[in-house]
C-alpha cells in the first residue's frame, strides 16, 4: 500500500551538478570499490551516485563546484596533496581514497576553524536536527576546538529581518558563498556578493543593504542553498522543521513549477522547489515559494451565500439550499428567456478536471455551447494563429529547448517579471553566449542586465508587431535567407508561393516600414540576419503579441518566420507563447471554448459531437456558443440572464471596466465560485466557496503542455474541492455527475480526447509529469513537437497584411497606453495583494516619459489622471525612461486603479482578445480621485457591509 | 444584440482577411470565419441589419454576410 504522504527528510544532493548528457561511461575505484559514471562526474558526485557520502559544505548539486571550503578533500594515487573531490573530475582508472587518518584529521581541523567563529545554540536554533553544518562537525568526528571561543568573531552580528518571508543571520554564516552562487548562476540577479576579505568576509545583499532595499527580488534560492541557519525561511523559524511533504504544482503562472510542500499536519511550513521539477529543476520565484498564506487569509470565505439582488445583504446558507437555489434560478431563467440566456467561464487557476467539468455542465446540463475561459483575453490568438499554421493550438517546445539555442528573440514578453523561473534558464544560455533579439515598446529587464544584453532592442510602436514581423521576414526572404530545403520538404508549396509573393513586396520592407513602426531600417536587417543565421533560433512571446487588434496575425507571421527559417521540429528552436496562468494551456485543452470540444474539435463535427454525447448521454449543440465578450453585449442587450463564473474576476481583468459591470449588473443571476469576495463576486448573487491549489488533488498544464499533479495537503476551507462543487451543482440541476475521485474525470478526459489517451494518475505518479501529445505514438509524452512532419502534415504560410488598430491617438488623447504586470503581483491580485508581496508592489503606478511629464507638469509621485474614450482613472506618476515618448504604461494588479476602466473594447479580429495593449489616452495633473473611483470605494464598501452582515449577522458595522 | 459592434467586428474580420485581387475569395473566407466561430443569434442579427440595409458593413464584409445568409438558409 502507498503512502499518501512522504516524510520529511533533506533531497539527496550529490555535491555538484550532472555532467552535460554523453554516452561514454568511465570506471575509477573509489575505497578499493569499482563505480561506473557518466565522463565528466567529478569525484564527489561519482560518490554519491554510489552512496559514498564525502563530506562537504560549500558543494551543492544545484550550483557549479566552487572548492573554498576544504572538507570535501580526498586522496588520488599519482596526484599531490589533497585534492578537493568537488573540483576535480573523475577519470578513468583512477584511485581515489575518501577516508584515511591524514584526510580526517584535516577535515576536523577545517571544521574546528568553522566551529571556533559559530554560535553554540544548536538547541534553539531554526535548523536544529536539518543542518548541514552539524552533520558535518558529527561526520568529521569534532570532539574539541582547541582555539577557544575567547578571540574575535562575528557572534554578535544583528539579523536582517527586512524580507517578510526569510532572515539572514550573518552570525552564522560560514561564507561559503553559495547563496552568492545561487544568486548568480540559479535567478540570474546577481544581488549578492561577500564584501571584504579574510575576517572581513561578509555576505552583502548590493551595496551591503538590507536585503529588502536591494536588487534581490526575493526568489529564495540562497535560501534554499544556504547549509546553516544563516539565511532561513520565517515559516521555518516559526513553526520547526516540518514531518512530512507532498509534490505539487504552483499556482501561479504557467511555468508550473513543481513544489515540495513541507507540511506540519495541515500548516505548510514551507514551499521549496522540487530539485527533479521538469520544468522549473529546483528554482522558483517569490511567488511560489513564499506567497501561499492568501490560502489561509483571513478573508476567505467558508460558507455558501445567497441574496436575490446585489443591493441586499448576503445570506450564509447551507451546500444543498445553495445547489437547489442556484438550480432553480437557472431553470426559471432558461423556462423564461430560452436556454441560450444561460453561460459559463472556466477557470484558468482551477485544475484541468475541474475546467472540464464546468465545461461538461454547460453542454450537458445547461444545453449550449455558452462556455469560454479567460484564454479569451490573452492567449486565444495564440490557439487560432498556431492551428491555422502549424496544425496545433500549442507551443512547440520544452522549456529546456532554450539551453540549446542560439538566438533568442523575445517578443512582447517580460519573462523576467511574468515567468520568472524560465527568464533564469534563459539567462543562464545569454550568459553562455546565446544572442538576444527583443521586440518591445519598452525597454524590459532583459534588454540590459547584469551580464545579458540585446543585441538588438527593436523599441516599435504600440500595435505595430505585424509590420516588425513582417519586415524582418521580408529581409530573410530578399537577401536569400531563407531555409530553402526545410520549406521544400516541410511545408505548402502553394501557400508558400503566394506568402512569399506578399513578403517580397517592397511595402513590407523595413525601410518603408520605418516611419510606420519607429524602428530603423538597419536595425530590423541587423535582427533579421542574426535570426537566420542561428543555426538554432528560438522565438518566445507574450501578451504582448496577442492582446492586439492584429494578434491572431501577428502568431502567424511569427509561425512563418519560424518556418522560413526552419526553426521547428528540434530542440532549440520554435514558437514558444509564454501562456500566463498555472492553467489556461489547460482549460483551452480541456474545451473552454465556445466553438470547440475537449481536443480542440469544432462542435459542427458531428462525429466529435456524437462521441461526446454517448459518454455524456446528451444531444450535444453544434452551434458555436458566445464568447465572454459578445456574453456582456448579450447581458447589456437583455438577452443573457445567467452566468456561472469559475476562478476569474472578469470585473477586474476584461478591459472597458464600465460595460463589463453594465453587463454583470443587468444579469438575473451570477454565480461566483472563488476563495474571496473579489470583484465580480460584488455583482454576484450566488457566491459558491471554493478550495485553493492546497486543498484537493487535480493536475494543471502549463505553458510546455506539461501536466503536473496537484496534491492536497490540507481539508478544503468550505468541506468540498471544486471539482465537486460543479458536480453538486450539476446534480441539482437534474445531471448526474459521480465522480469519487479527480483521477476518474482525467480518466474520461483520456478517453475521449485524443492527445490525452495515455494520461492518467498512475502514469503521472510514475513519471512526475507528462507533456501532451500522449497516446500510443508518445506513450511518455511529446517534449517537442512538430519533429519530422507538423501537426496539420504540412506547415501552411499565411499571408498576413498589416493593417493598422483603429485605436490612434488624437489631439484629446495623444499617448498611447500599454499594459503590463510586475513579478511581486500577479494578475488581478487577489492572491498576492493577501500575502507579504505588497511590500514591493502596494499600488499600480503610471509610468511616464519625463519629456512628456514635463509638458504636462508632472513630477514624481504627483496624482495623474489618465483618460481615454472608455473612461477615466487616476494614477500616481513615475518618472521612467524605459518607455518611449508618447507611451505610458502601468499595470492592473489593484482594483483601485481601475486601469480596465481606461482600456477599450478593441479586439483581435480573429478571437475578439481585447487590444489591451494599445489605448490612446491622455494624462493630466489631478487633486482629487475620478469619478469612477469614488463611485467604485462606495460600491465597494456597500458590498463588504452585505459580507459583514452575513458573517455577523447580529452585529453593527 | 449591439449590431453596431457586430458590424464593426465584420468589417475588421473583413480587412484582415483582404488580400490579393480575389476579392470573392476573400468573402467567402470572411462568411466562412462568422460560420466557424459566430453563435447563430449573432449570425442572425447581421444578416437582418444587413438585409434591412440599417447597418455599414463594407463591400467585402456586405458580400460576405449574403454568403453566411445562403449558407445558413441552405443548412437550415
């Protein structure tokens, strides 16, 4: 029988890192006992494979060997002195010896200097019985310390309890450096250095700060590299060194990292990153390691609530009156208006059984195809763009692919603040000598940071990415870049034809596109010969591609630069969209969209749909259902009375803040299942509560289509996980659901889809995680995609015109303004604004161009308004020159700010993603907040009265 | 439905669409997307507007929805 849990204990570490892959193996004796190890092992890690445990201290298999601390030392025949077994490399026939008088007795020595300079209190110290240190002074045998504890030392040394989630204790450092190390070679910062030499050695957050005025960004590598106490997590010290652990997955972004939650009973003590994680191998960012408390904030909410409108009090009720209310509302909504007045949102946080499942009620048991998810407003271009060229709604590589590339180029992305775990793999192959090419209005991090620098910056317009595309495709093209062997064999013959005809044309070349786009000629040529030359060139992109009016082109313009160039089908190259959430790869999988089944299969089919409705025992709808966007136009035309809202606070996040709320306010009734009272649950009359990623089992896909499992480590808050609450849900409508277990729903999901046929919790168990497609042709999973022949057979060119937003600035509204997000937040904050992270990020700001803050008056810190045709907002202004003239930029993570109440109802032409990233706008000097504003703290504190009045009901506010 | 915003939603599917010298092609590419990705009431409400000439579509974006009215009316 399997544990349900693991104990405690630390990671086997093996001293230093693996040997880059190669198949020859070599045999050396280590204590007279032959082993056999991959070539290029060092000596302490060929031990270790084989349970030889030499002691160290300043070697960590996470980090390159370093050899300053001394204890690792062995004896080699032929070789002189001592060796440092971390540093030196296995080879063939050697002899090594790692125990022997003269090599213990230096090792005590070196431990006995350590120990003369360290505090004693081992007893009451946060890592009592999980130091390194004391392992190491027991495995060297230290009896004594014959300096005494009399002379100079560091015991006296004050913490540093400036980080709110760890402290650094300089009284126990041993300078190793590995914090230093991890800093560096891990997160890519390089915010730590020692300072001094000798005695004087002292680890120095920068210019010797506390570190949280320092240009640490908190991802707790050093941390997690640290042997003493020296530098611990405050879960640590608070609670002890935990009992047992449990493998998850983040919940945050779409890296996905995978977790070790380090569990007393129910409390997470602390997350550390799991060393065999495939996607993130042992790094995380703030955010995954150290912003879980939003689990357990006091805010979240236990019990169901009902009201009849938004402007009476909540009700606190039981499961069943909740289900049997809900149920009936929607049945005398459907009687009344038609089955059509009813939809769904799947969340993109929940995991892929539970998006399944809302997406099953909604065909099933409400009758329409009314289902969409939040893909809606970022990543949908990217679903249409790559199956109409590629074949398939997905990147095309593993994370792991950057390690092999050469040219990177980074569009519209700010990985270093939205994928931070990947930005550092990244970084670690500039740092190796890759080339960087980024496409961005703003200078981003990327563009020049501590041993990375672009070699282009192509500073384009707002809303010009098509023409930069097409530019640069258009140099490759007319200078004979072009990889004519891949595109003869690979792709569409006609296709490529006409595309190469449209590319050619001299419109598209980068000299006419210079005045349009603002980037100089020479500039796109120099890009585009790096991106040719390669041989391995890879493209990354964001939002900042798709949440255009040209989005869906713009993914195909880069899928035909990928092609032309013949860089897909291997590793190190492809098209890589940086999918935000832990799960929007996921619920589009798993059929959010109105238009498509689970796999992506259009409704019209009418096999697909008979293949669904015998599993389901329905009569599916082969009528596309309506999408969140043409749902509110719905809502605002009387039409659509109903909507059922899973994990996604769409008042805060859509753009054009006044319609959504229009159109959540003329709704008979809205359901909002969610671990706060957020946004959209102010327009709710239903409030279902639901279980974070720590309470319940489920898997999520992130941006590498790698499922990973989620493992519950604590009860859910309110009694039931999410996934059973669409189950209840759909029950009391008269569709039974029974589902004991999250594996079974993957079960099915297996079943019926074809790129998931060898999914299922066993297989996940066994291999940690599995990157779809997975079925008999890639029975382990498909890191890369496309190998041999695309998806659709033949990679298809389209042709992709530039034709310019419709959003332009004018004389009232001559900025333009781009949004973004910032690495301590995350999206709409409602996690992160309840955990420490707003010590870095308390508001969203307006950052402005002095030049343009000068012709307006503004300084630093002033109250800035900012208007465009949707609305008005007020912001406090920075002063940065990372944005161009004419650009402002800020971020959406408060609600305050109301920076959706500023975005228009632009949108790609093909998906209908709003255009978020280009709104016209002007910014002006204010004293007072706007409008809306005051409208929305009055509306806000009419709402958390009515939450109050339920959990209180018999007090007074 | 805002036919307004249906209007202008077509007109944009239209101009993205629009290359080459084909412009029938381009049409029927344009009635074909509605087709794929518009729900019927939608489909419904611009083929009225258009019909009653109460709204603006362009040429290219006109023909196209007098091509999704014969498609759904053949389907129908």
């Amino acid at each position: 029988m399997s544990a349900v849990f693991d104990s405690y204990e630390r990671a086997k570490d093996f001293g230093t890192p693996a040997p880059a892959p190669s198949t020859k193996q070599i045999t050396l004796t280590i204590d007279g006992v032959e082993v056999t190890v991959a070539e290029g092992t060092t000596v302490l890690r060929a031990a270790a494979e084989n349970g030889i445990n030499i002691p160290k201290l300043c070697a960590t298999d996470s980090l390159e060997p370093f050899g300053s601390c001394r204890l690792c030392l062995v004896e080699i025949e032929g070789m002189k002195g001592l060796p440092a077994s971390c540093t030196t490399e296995a080879k063939h026939g050697m002899k090594v010896t790692t125990q022997n008088a003269k090599v213990a007795k230096t090792r005590r020595n070196v431990m006995e200097l350590y120990i003369s300079d360290h505090p004693l209190d081992c007893l009451t110290c946060p890592t009592n019985g999980d130091c390194e240190l004391q392992d190491m002074a027991g495995a060297v045998g230290l009896r004594e310390v014959r300096y005494g504890y009399a002379g100079d030392n560091h015991l006296s040394e004050k913490k540093d309890t400036s980080n709110p989630y760890f402290t650094f204790d300089p009284s126990k450092c041993i300078v190793c450096s590995r914090c230093v190390r991890a800093c560096e070679e891990v997160q890519g910062t390089f915010a730590l250095t020692i300072q001094g030499r000798g005695f004087e050695s002292k680890v120095s957050p920068s210019q010797n700060q506390p570190f949280l005025d320092s240009e640490c960004v908190s991802c707790g590598a050093c941390v997690q590299a640290c042997p003493t106490a020296t530098l611990s997590e405050n879960g640590l010290i608070e609670q002890g060194v935990p009992e047992h652990t449990a493998i998850t997955t983040c919940a945050y972004c779409g890296v996905g990292c995978s977790f070790r939650a380090e569990m007393k009973g129910q409390e997470v003590v602390r997350m550390v990153p799991n060393k065999d994680g495939h996607a993130n191998h042992g790094h995380s960012c703030v955010k995954g390691r150290f912003a879980f408390g939003y689990a357990t904030h006091k805010d979240r909410i236990k019990k169901p609530l009902i009201r009849e409108t938004i402007h009476e009090p909540w009700r606190e009720v039981s499961w069943e009156e909740a289900f049997k209310f809900t149920a009936d509302k929607i049945r005398g909504i459907q009687k009344k208006y038609g089955k059509d007045s009813v939809g769904g949102i799947t969340s993109s946080r929940c995991t892929n059984e539970e998006t399944y499942l809302v997406q099953k009620l909604v065909r099933a048991a409400f009758g329409n195809n009314n289902v969409d998810t939040c893909a809606r407003v970022c990543h949908s271009p990217t679903g249409f763009g790559l199956k109409a060229t590629l074949g398939e709604s997905a990147g095309t590589q593993a994370f792991d692919s950057v390690h092999k590339s050469d040219v990177i180029m980074v569009i519209g992305a700010n990985p270093t603040d939205a994928h931070p775990v990947f930005a550092s793999h990244m970084k670690h192959r500039l740092r190796e000598g890759a080339k960087l090419i980024v496409v961005d209005p703003r200078a981003i991090d990327l563009v020049r940071s501590p041993h990375v620098e672009a070699q282009f910056h192509l500073a384009l317009r707002p809303s010009t990415n098509v023409a930069v595309v097409n530019a640069i495709t258009h140099v490759i093209l007319s200078e004979g870049l072009e990889a004519k062997e891949f595109i003869k064999e690979r792709c569409e013959p006609e296709a490529y034809k006409a595309w190469r005809d449209f590319i050619l044309d001299p419109q598209n070349s980068p000299e006419n596109t210079e005045k349009e786009t603002g980037v100089p000629a020479e500039e796109i040529r120099g890009a585009a010969r790096l991106f040719a030359k390669g041989p391995n060139s890879a493209i990354y992109y964001g939002l900042g591609v798709s949440e255009h009016s040209q989005g869906s082109t713009t993914v195909m313009a880069i899928a035909n630069l990928a092609m032309c160039t013949g860089n897909i089908g291997r590793e190190g190259v492809g098209v890589n969209p940086l999918r935000g959430q832990n799960n929007v790869q996921g619920s589009c999988d798993m059929g959010s969209f109105p238009h498509e089944l689970p796999g992506y299969r259009h409704v019209s089919d009418p096999n697909v749909r008979a293949l669904f409705g015998k599993e389901w025992g329905v009569e599916l709808e082969s009528d596309p259902g309506l999408r969140i966007p043409n749902m509110f136009d719905a809502a605002v035309a009387g039409q659509f009375k109903a909507l059922y809202v899973q994990g996604e606070d769409v008042a805060q996040s859509d753009p054009d803040t006044h319609h959504v709320t229009k159109a959540l306010s003329s709704l008979e009734c809205m359901i909002v299942q969610d671990l706060f009272l957020n946004e959209t649950a102010k327009f709710a009359t239903v409030f279902l509560p639901g279980s974070s990623f720590l309470e319940k089992n489920g898997t999520f896909t992130n941006a590498e289509r790698r499922i990973s499992p989620v493992r519950k480590v604590m009860e859910p808050l309110a009694g039931l996980e999410d996934w059973e609450v669409t189950q209840e849900l759909a029950k009391a409508l008269g569709y039974p659901m029974n589902y004991k277990h999250p594996s079974e729903i993957m079960d099915e999901i297996a079943r019926l889809t074809p790129t998931f046929t060898g999914v299922s919790y066993e297989k996940l168990d066994r291999l940690g995680s599995i990157q779809w497609p997975c079925n008999d042709k890639a029975e382990e999973g498909t890191p890369t995609m496309h190998i041999g022949e695309f998806v659709r057979g033949k990679g298809l060119f389209r042709v992709t015109p530039y034709v310019a937003t419709d959003e332009v600035t004018t004389r009232m509204f001559p900025l333009l303004l781009t949004t973004g997000r910032i690495l301590s937040q995350y999206n709409v904050g409602a996690q992160t604004r309840r955990t420490e992270n707003s010590k870095w990020h308390d508001e969203d700001v307006l950052e402005i161009h002095p030049h343009d803050a000068e012709q307006r008056g503004i300084e630093a810190g002033d109250w800035v308004g900012l208007k465009s045709r949707a609305g008005e907002t007020v912001l406090r202004a920075v002063l940065s020159e990372r944005i161009q003239p004419g650009v402002v930029y800020t971020t959406f993570h408060h609600p305050f700010s109301g920076a959706n109440v500023v975005t228009t109802d632009n949108s790609d032409w093909a998906t209908n993603c709003p255009e978020y990233k280009v709104t016209a706008v002007q910014a002006y000097k204010v004293t007072q907040m706007s409008d809306w504003q005051k409208e929305f703290a009055k509306f806000t504190d009419e709402q958390l009265e009515h939450l109050r009045r339920a959990r209180e009901p018999n007090t007074v506010s | 439905m805002d036919v307004e915003k249906l209007t202008r939603m077509a007109n944009q599917i239209a101009a993205n669409l629009d290359y080459g010298s084909d412009k029938e092609k381009v049409a029927l590419a344009t009635a074909d997307h509605l087709k794929r990705f518009w729900n019927s009431t939608m489909c419904a409400a611009i083929v009225e507007g258009h019909q009653k000439k109460l709204i603006d579509l362009t040429p290219i974006a006109g023909r196209a929805v007098d091509l999704l009215a014969e498609q759904k009316k053949k389907s129908a």
